[in-house]
C-alpha cells in the first residue's frame, strides 16, 4: 500500500510539473501579446511539445495505476481527477499557443488600441489557473470554489472587450484584422478560465465527492 501511495505522489508531481509549464506559457503567452515580444512568443511555442509529451506520459501512468490497483473510493476519485485535470492543462496549452500565433500576427500591424483590458484579463486567467491547482494540490475545496466565482468576472471583461473591438471595426474598417486577432485572444483566455474551472469542480469532486458541473446552486 506505501508504494502505491508513493505513485500517487509521483502523479501529482508530475501534474503539478505540467502545471508549471502551462502557467508560465500563458503569462509568455500574454507578454509577448502585450509588449510585442517575439522572444516571449518564442518560448511558447518551443515548449509546446514537452506539455504534449507530458499529458501522454500522465495519462499513461494514471491508467496504468487504475489497472494494477483498482483503486477505491478517494483513491479512485483522484485517479478520475487527475486523468481529467491533466487534459485540461493540455488544453490550455493549447489556447496559448493559439494566443502566441495571434500575438505574432498583431505584430505586423500598428497597434489597435492601448493594451489595458487583455492583459488584466491574462492576469485574472493566471490567479485561476494557479489557484485551482493549488486547491488541488491542499485538497481545499474553498479554495476551488473561489475559482468558480471569478469565472463571471472573466466572462464580463471578454464581453466588454468583444463591444469595445466592435466599435474600433465600425468606426475604422482598416483595424478590423488586426481587431479580430483580439477578439480570439479574449475568447482563448477565457477558455483557459474555464479549463479551470473544470480543475475547480474536480477538486470539489475529489475532496468533497459533490459534482457541481452545470448546478449553479453548489457553486455558491
């Protein structure tokens, strides 16, 4: 039984080394957006194949623990969550590269607008992302449900940067590329805000055995 709990313990190593990983793209991610970074954008896209090659070997590891221990019970909900939060983390590895090929585009033109709102919003996906890992990480279920609260907040901040970049197209078609390229950027980051979402109600699922997807009630 100690050596299983010791593999339990490489797993979420390993989960918490992805983690790692796709923190730091989405802040390069978002960098290299924001201050037209190529080395940043760079740095993103080389990283790209560890996070990839990492999801394969979680993955592996995980069914293979499922197979030989059959566990039960806590064991066995975070066997599940671990399966689940490593595709999510995949994921939003994912959405930064899609931010980075955006981020490379935009450096071709002149800038829109000044930069204010994206970046926040960067911000606000990154204490997400690092907060529902580090519920994961103490078994805090309070702590996942903060994350499930400031959801609404990034989805208000893309809505009023999807309005702001509309009226930029209408008022002067010549950004509109340019604009669109935004548009998505704010759509990835907030994708990313929901696979953290899905990282929160799996904390929520390992530690309390409640499932809260789609039951706004049990997210208050």
């Amino acid at each position: 039984m100690r050596h299983f709990d010791e593999e339990l313990q490489d797993l979420q190593r390993r989960l918490l080394e992805m983690g790692g990983m796709v923190e730091s793209a989405i802040r390069r991610a978002v960098s290299a957006l924001a201050n037209r970074d190529e080395r940043d954008a760079q740095e993103v896209l080389r990283g790209e194949a560890r996070i990839n090659q990492l999801e394969i070997e979680i993955d592996d590891f995980a069914i293979r623990l499922l197979a030989l221990h059959q566990p039960m019970a806590r064991d066995l909900r975070f066997l599940t969550a671990a399966i689940k939060i490593n595709n999510d983390l995949e994921r939003m590895g994912d959405l930064a590269v899609n931010i980075v090929e955006r981020a490379m585009s935009l450096m071709a033109h002149p800038p829109v607008k000044p930069l204010i709102d994206i970046p926040h919003m960067g911000r606000l996906v990154d204490s997400m992302v690092r907060t529902s890992l580090d519920a994961f990480v103490r078994r805090d279920g309070e702590l996942a449900r903060g994350v499930l609260l400031s959801d609404d907040a990034v989805d208000n901040l893309r809505d009023r940067i999807y309005v702001e970049l509309v009226q930029f197209m209408h008022q002067d078609p010549a950004v509109i590329s340019p604009a669109l390229d935004l548009i998505f950027v704010a759509r990835n980051l907030e994708r990313i805000a929901d696979h953290a979402t899905n990282i929160a109600e799996d904390v929520l699922f390992l530690v309390q055995a409640v499932d809260v997807r789609h039951n706004a009630e049990t997210k208050r």
